[in-house]
C-alpha cells in the first residue's frame, strides 16, 4: 500500500484522472487524447511546484515516509559482496545499527548505518532505527577494523534518535557516543557520512563525525525532533510544523549555515519515488568525495577534520541599543 501525504492528495486525485481518461479512451470510441496530454501537463506543473516548494515540516514528512528507502536498499544497491558483522563483544546485537566490509567498485570499505523495519514486526526488532549502547559501541568497533586495514568508512544515518530507555541508560548510552564522537574524530581512515532519512539528535552524532557530511534533499539533522521542540517550547505537539522552520533542519539550511558539506539531490517526489536514481546519486558523491579525500595524508586528514568542526558554531555579538 502506497503512503500519501496530505499535501501529495491534489497531485493523486489528479493521476486518478489521468488514469480514467485513458481507460475510458482505450474501451470506448472516444478520443481523450487532448484531454489527457492537457491534463498531463498540469499534472507535470503541479507536481514541480509541490515538490520544489516544500516547507520545513513538509520535508520531515518525506524523510519518515514508510516506503523511503533505508540502509540495507543502498548497500544492495550501491555495494556489492555485504558481510554483515556482528555483536560489540561486551553486551549483544544491536539490529537498529549494522554493519559490515563490502565492495565499492571493486575497493572494500565498511559500509554502516541505522535500519528500520518496513512492517509492526520487524520494527520491533530494528527498534524503530534507535540504536542502544551495544549498537553504537558495534559501530565504533567495526570503525577500528576499517582503521586496521586502512578502509574508508561510509556511515547511513537514519534515525529518530538513540533510545533512551533505563536499560540504555544504564548501559552507558551518553557516554558511549561521547567515546564514538571522540573516537571518530581521530580515526586514521577517510569517513563520509550520509544522512538519508531522519538525523535526529546523539543518535546521529554517535556514527556522524566525518570529513564530508552530506544530507540527502529531503532528509533532515537536528539536535531534537519537531515534536520535541514543540513540546518543550509551546507544550504543544501539534506546533510541529513551526518547530521545523525554526530549528532550520533541512538540507538547504544546514548547507547555508555550513554544518554540512553538500546536498544530495532526490527524485522528483523524493527517494521511495526511484530507489535506483538515488542511490546513484549517493554512489557518484561517495567516489567524488573519496577521490579527494583519499591522496591526505593520516595528519593532515585528521587536522582538516578537527577543523571543520572547530569552524562550526560561529556566532556575532551585537550590542543591544540603549
């Protein structure tokens, strides 16, 4: 069953024209040709305007579609020969973050990231994408093998944030991403990271530390998810929509505030629209990015990374008007 979005209705009742234009030209004698190419074209407009104007909490919608893709689509359709690995050797699997070497055109890398589940259970299982301690202390230990071996590592951000549950906590949920923050930053081997749905808060910084950060059109990164912001601001949920324009989370407004380092375009409609067409995308931005990273020496890789951060968070201070 296909998802639609409140403000996608226009644009399917319009296709459902279209398509009962056709059927009735194809069974009858009647010519709708004109009709429909007419009927098409606004079709075409409609869509362009929809998509090309969307707002902040619009996007978020996108992001959280059901059918968008996730992790494990772009590994099948990006890499080839996926070993998952397994396990952080201190507690259990974590299945809402895996991992794994795989091939990029021939060349291994450790490909990661945060999985969804597409039905009640699976989700379940996947834990809705929000990672616990064991999963991020996975990543970090599958990030230190890539070290070993000198492998790039690509990490798929996708989730609404890291669970927060007392057994998390108990098991050390802040401060295991405060050791992947840290560990990530000194890693000795190229890291790009790829927002792809949801980047909601610790839970993406916990495998989000690299040399590129990129987001995909219709994803989002914030610090807290629209809902949250609006509970804490408005103690209100349904201000969600303000929420979103304020916390400036979309692609195109980190990319100006310069928290992130490029924007990778979606169809028309967004990723579930043509899984393929967007997972080239992704594929072509990961062997543009590792071409320039790859020639930097350990130190110099390490220093540009520091900076880049370092750079973030730049503020002006004006003196108020007396």
């Amino acid at each position: 069953m296909i998802t639609v979005l409140d403000f996608e209705k226009p644009i399917v009742e319009l296709e459902k024209k279209i398509s009962e234009l056709r059927s009735l030209s194809a069974d009858g004698n009647l010519n709708l040709q004109t009709e429909v190419k007419k009927l098409e074209s606004r079709l075409d407009h409609l869509k362009k305007e929809t998509y090309h104007n969307l707002s902040p909490w619009q996007r978020v919608q996108i992001a959280r579609h059901p059918q968008r893709p996730y992790t494990l689509d772009y590994i099948h359709q990006i890499f080839t020969d996926f070993v998952e690995l397994h396990g952080d050797r201190t507690y259990a699997d974590d299945k809402a973050l895996i991992g794994g070497f795989a091939k990029l055109d021939g060349e291994t890398v450790l490909v990661l990231g945060h999985q969804k589940g597409r039905d009640a259970k699976e989700n379940i299982m996947r834990n809705f994408g929000s990672a616990h301690p064991e999963g991020y202390r996975k990543a970090i230990r599958l990030m230190k093998l890539a070290e070993k071996f000198n492998r790039p590592i690509v990490a798929l951000v996708d989730t609404p944030g890291a669970y927060p549950g007392i057994g998390a906590e108990e098991r050390g949920q802040a401060y295991t991403i405060a050791c992947n923050i840290r560990d990530m930053a000194r890693a000795r081997v190229p890291i790009l990271v790829y927002v792809i749905g949801e980047g909601g808060s610790g839970g993406a910084l916990g495998i989000g530390v690299g040399d590129r950060v990129m987001v995909l059109e219709n994803a989002y990164y914030s610090v807290i998810s629209p809902e949250g912001c609006a509970a804490i601001l408005w103690k209100d949920r349904t201000k969600a929509p303000e929420a979103a324009a304020a916390l400036k989370l979309t692609a195109k407004d980190l990319l100006g505030l310069k928290l992130i380092d490029e924007v990778v375009k979606e169809p028309l409609g967004g990723a579930h629209n043509n899984v393929v067409e967007t997972a080239l995308s992704i594929k072509l931005s990961i062997k543009k990015n590792l071409k320039d990273i790859l020639p930097l020496d350990k130190d110099t890789l390490i220093e540009k990374r520091y900076e880049k951060f370092r750079r973030m968070g730049v503020f002006e201070k004006r003196e108020e008007k007396k």
